[in-house]
C-alpha cells in the first residue's frame, strides 16, 4: 500500500542545506511512515521565501502557496523544529501563522480542508524544551483542523545546559528511535481510518 | 446508538458542589455528546479525596482507583477546566499527573490502554488562558496516550481583566455554543472509528 | 531626569508602517516611560533585514547588528507582540532568538552585558494568548540577563473568539491603561536602581 | 550582614519527608543565599494541608495562612518544584493559586504586598520540562507582584525519556551549581537594593 503522502516541514534556522538536527529527525520520521506506505517529502521552510503573515498568499515572492499545495495533498503533516530558549523555533511559528489561514478554508458543511489530515511532531535541541513544544504545536495544528494520534511527538534533547547536537551522536538514541516507530504505527493508521471515513458535519 | 461512554471531569478548585463555570462548560459538552449517541457521567475533582502524586493508586484513602476505573471504561474523556493566572487549575494538573500511569499500563504489545481513547477539553475562565491551557493539556493527555479529534477544545473567556463568569452570562455565547457542537460531532464520529479499528502494534 | 534609555522592538507581522496594534500599545508604553523621564524608539522588526538565527550577526544584509547596538544602549528593552494562536508573534521568537547571543557576552567577572537591564512586555491581540506570552518572553528574556520589574507586562485582548483590533477601539480601555502606568513606574525605579548599583561578580 | 530571609516552597508530590530532588536544588538554592547573608527556611508544601482555593484564608484546617505570614516576612521567595510530564507540579500550582490572593493586598498608593519581593525558582525533573516551568511560574509570581532577578531559576533535567533522580546523581552536576550560585548573588543583590528603596506609587 503507497496510499497515503506526508509532507514534512523542517524548521532550522539554519539556511542552505547543512546539517541540521531537525533534518535528521525529521527525515527519520518520514522513513518510518514510509514503512508503512507512506511516501513523504521534506522542506527545509528557512530555504524558501515564507513571508510573515496569515493569509493563504502573502502576494509577491510568497513561497507558502507552493508549500501549501503539498500540504493539502497530504494526509499526513509532520513539523520538525529545533528547540530554541525552551521553545519551538521562529521558522516554526512563522509556519503555524501560515496556517493559521486555514480557519477561513471550509467546505459547505462547514468543515475545514485540514480536518482529515493527522499531524505529527519531531522536537529537537540540546537541551529542554521538547515537552513545552509539543504543547504549543499540538495546539497550534489542532486549532487549524489537525488530529492528532496518540503519541504524536518523538524528541530528543540532551541533559540540562548541554550543548551536543542530535546529528552528532553518532547513533540514535534507543527511546527516541522507539518513540518514532509508535508515532509512525500510530499516524499511518489514524491516517487511513479518517481518510476512509472522514469527520461529517456538525450537527 | 447509544454505544459510547464519556467521562468528564470537571476540575474547579471549588469544593461542595456550588455553581461553577467549568462543571458548567463540562455538562455543555456532555449533552452535546448525548446528542451523538455518547451517554456521560461528570466528576468534580475537588470533591474527591484524590491524593498528590504520580501512580495508579496511591494508597488509603486515594479516590483515584475509583476515578480511573470509569476512565478506563470511558472511550471519550473530557477534561473541564477553570484558568487560573492564565493556566489550568492546580486540581486539573493533579487528575493529569495521575494518568502519567497509564504510561505503565501496555498489553502484550506495548500498546496503552488509553490508546482507543479520545480526549477533549471544556476551558474557561474570566479572561485570558484558554489556548494555553490546551496547549498543556493537549500535550500531557496525547502522551498518555489519547488521540485529540480536530478542534479537541471549546471555551469562554472575557475582554482582557474582566470579572464575569461563564455561569453568570445568562447565555450561552454564539461561538462557544458552535465550538462546543464540532468538538462533540469530531470526537464521537473519532471515538467510534478507534473503537472499531484500534491501533496496531508498532512494528 | 533624562537619564534613562528605552528600546521598544515592536514585533507586528505587518510590514510598511501601517497601523498596528503591537505599535500602539507600544508607543502608550513609551509615553508613559518618558513621563519618568526615560527616551524611547521603537523599531517595528518585521521592516527591518533581520536574520534568522541566533548569533550576534548574521552576515551581509542582516540589519539585527544595528538594533542590538540600540539594545545595548537602553536600559530597558520593550518587546510588543501580537498574539497569533494564542502564542507571541514568530517575529518576536526570530528577536528573542537573536537576544540568545547576548549569552556569550560576559565581563571579567562572567557578567552578561544585558544585567543592568529592565525587561517589560506589551501584549495586544483580538483574543486569548497574553499571559502565556508573558509566560513564553519571560522566561526568555531572563534567561538572557534581563531583569523583570513587578508587573512587567500591560496588555489587551477581546472576549473569546472576538475579532475586534486594539488600536480599532476608539480608546484606550480603562485597566490596560492603568496596568501601563504601573508597569512604566515600576520600570524605571529598577532601571535607575541597577544602572547606579550593577549586579556584583557571583561568588 | 545577615538583614535578609527567605523563604523556600518546596513542591514535591511527596509526602513525609523522604528524600526529594526539588528538597535537595532547594536546599542548595537556601545555602547559597546563606552565604550572602540571607537566611532560609524551607517549607514541603505537600507536608501541609493547603486547601485548593485562591483566597489568603479557605477556612478551618487550611495550612496556608502561617505560610502566607512566612511568605510576607521573608525578601526572597523561592519556588522549588518538580518536574511532572513537562510541567511544574500540582503543588506548585496550588501554592501559585494561593499567591493570587495577593492582587487584593494593596497599601494606600495602590502597591501589592509582594512588591518589594524577589522570586527566584529551582526546577528539577528526570529529563525536559525546565524551561517551560521557568516560563509559567516566572509569569504567576510576576503577575502578583514579585521582581525576578537576571538569570533567576537554576534547574537540572537529564536527557531526554531518561529516569534517573536529581537526588541519586551523587554530585552536583558543575554547571548546575554555577548557575544556583549566580542566582543567589543576583536575587540578594536585587532584594537589597528593593529593600532599601521600594516601588513608589505609580504615576
């Protein structure tokens, strides 16, 4: 079965194409859903030109139309951000406002175009934090129509005020491996169900 | 249909069964429930003896154990909250700390028992909090193991420092009526797709 | 006494100069720091090149160099945000992002160069999400040296779910007005008292 | 000089005095501000009956009021708490509710009780959640009157989904014990200065 697609945003500060820790959990997370015949595609959002704001376009030079697009052929979208201060990245929060607009996307039931698509988290930095942006994530996407499966995020971070980089361990650590596989189990199948039988109108 | 089962508790700091806003809210959510077939049962917090910590019982005395058997035989469970400085009540993060547990609590393929659940929340307050109180539920809920349907959350706050509270309105406002009928049409249209098909084990 | 400096990065998604809220509650908090004798600017951030990423500088075109040389100048640093999903503006996460470089500014004796500074906090949005953006600059802001006077953040948002601008309200709404004032007074009585006696060396 | 007091809350879940990691960084935060003078008395909440509630006094058997006289005496306030599902602990929570009774406790210039106080926080948990309880807690005691001094929560967490206890490290990790250490001069520093000249009236 291939038929499910994810789109991953990654949302290092970091432009270019180097090596970025939530690249790499990232990409981790997208090779675990496609064991389960999900084909996915990741962006790195810094290496575009996302305009601030929270309309669908922001006109002129606006790259979010484009990212938008895959995100609507989704059913799965997973946000990958380092951890910054305790706290998801600005690229990610500038991502979350694009979506923001989705509020306004209903159909005549009044239901919006996210509502069968599931989202997912991958949290990373070098040290706390994930917990706190798992939280502003999972509200941040829930507001804007995503379900959320149980066991949403995996992460990993080091111990307190250490400054080792996820994407120079070496390995993957055991427990975040395992996480990733249960997040990948858990969307895969919610996925499907909402994808077969979608949410009807209120009522 | 009247298949499915909902707990709801309601985590007022109030004691002795007065009027509160978020048993209020809470019973607004169970009867919206109702409406889908969803039968439920409300439990203030603070009228229990629920003890301090972090197991599935702690001991003499501990409420918990009985608590958690309904939860364990709900397939929706609502989590009405007051905001408090901006946050979830201190009641509301004692019930949460007691489903850490259920981290505990897998069958013999790692799955938790919690995992068929759907989680939703009721939040209100006199002003400012709501979104950051789900933020926070949302987060411990899904680590523990609930799926939260699109649009998991509904609620009521007033203009920034006001005093009013949600019981002494008069009436229900518009949005949070509407918010509170999505929340119920998703989780129960959600509940029943898991109850049917549960997630498989990770692999 | 116009002895004291303050600098207001007004964190709007807007770029151009139109009208914004974050700009307005920021100016009433620099009006209400000169009645005490304090300058300010504010520099709205989103018309200025600032960088992502969380060094001092950025490299060619990256105007956050010639703000933080403004920062390093004030004694106290206003951030005004809007709040989008319940959460401070992705631009305001891209300037405390840049503040995290302050880190590594240290004296002989391991002082930050931002401790003699008093950090305050302008919150505007239609509804919802103030005090957990207190909560989010807050921590952030102390984390990187800045100390926070009592009642630190002035504020305003609508009833839940309300649409209405701050700066479309015609006025200023009482409490907001009076939470600013409070907020300047207590501002500068801790600015002029670190300015004069500075945090010693620890040990 | 020993002209200041503090006074700690430790906010384990734990009853009954055993051993207990936010106890220990409590512990420690109180020896540190020994040597600068200041002396401490710790208090585990949870030791107490505090009842649920966001009054000074919740009546007959409620444990809060001979804290609350501690609390007024003492010029530094230090919130310890463990560290549950990514948050501060219910009983931290608790105590923060009770705090909020002070926005009633104004002098004749309108100036809250708590004004010339200093909060500083001491967070601990097996692994992620620090900064985000650093966020809330800054935000509840600011929001009710207490100055926060540069750099005023020390805190240790391991890495990510590990178990191990803060109290079973068999030695203070280095970079904890800086940063309890410069937390302790900035927090008398400040406390001194807020002594000697308080807030004036707002105007």
């Amino acid at each position: 079965m291939s038929d499910l697609k994810a789109l991953g945003l990654v949302c290092t500060l970091k432009r270019g194409g180097g090596p970025s820790s939530s690249a790499l959990l990232g990409q981790q997370v997208l090779d675990a859903l496609a064991e389960h015949g999900c084909k996915g595609e990741l962006i790195r959002v810094a290496d575009r030109q996302v305009a601030f704001g929270v309309s669908k376009d922001e006109g002129d030079g606006d790259d979010w139309p484009a990212i938008r697009e895959k995100m609507l052929e989704a059913d799965i979208l997973l946000i990958a951000t380092p951890i910054w201060m305790g706290q998801p990245s600005s690229v990610c929060k500038m991502a979350l406002e694009r979506l923001d607009a989705e509020l306004g996307e209903t159909d005549d039931e009044g239901r919006l175009s996210t509502y069968p698509k599931v989202a997912v988290m991958a949290i990373v930095g070098n040290e706390d934090g994930a917990h706190h942006s798992v939280a502003e994530i999972s509200q941040a996407l829930n507001d804007t129509g995503f379900t959320l499966p149980a066991n949403a995020a995996t992460y990993w971070v080091g111990e307190a005020m250490a400054s080792t980089d996820y994407n120079d361990l070496g390995s993957t650590p055991e427990k975040t491996a395992g996480t990733t596989k249960t997040l990948a189990t858990n969307a895969v199948h919610l996925a499907r169900l909402l994808k077969d039988a979608p949410y009807p109108a209120a009522g």
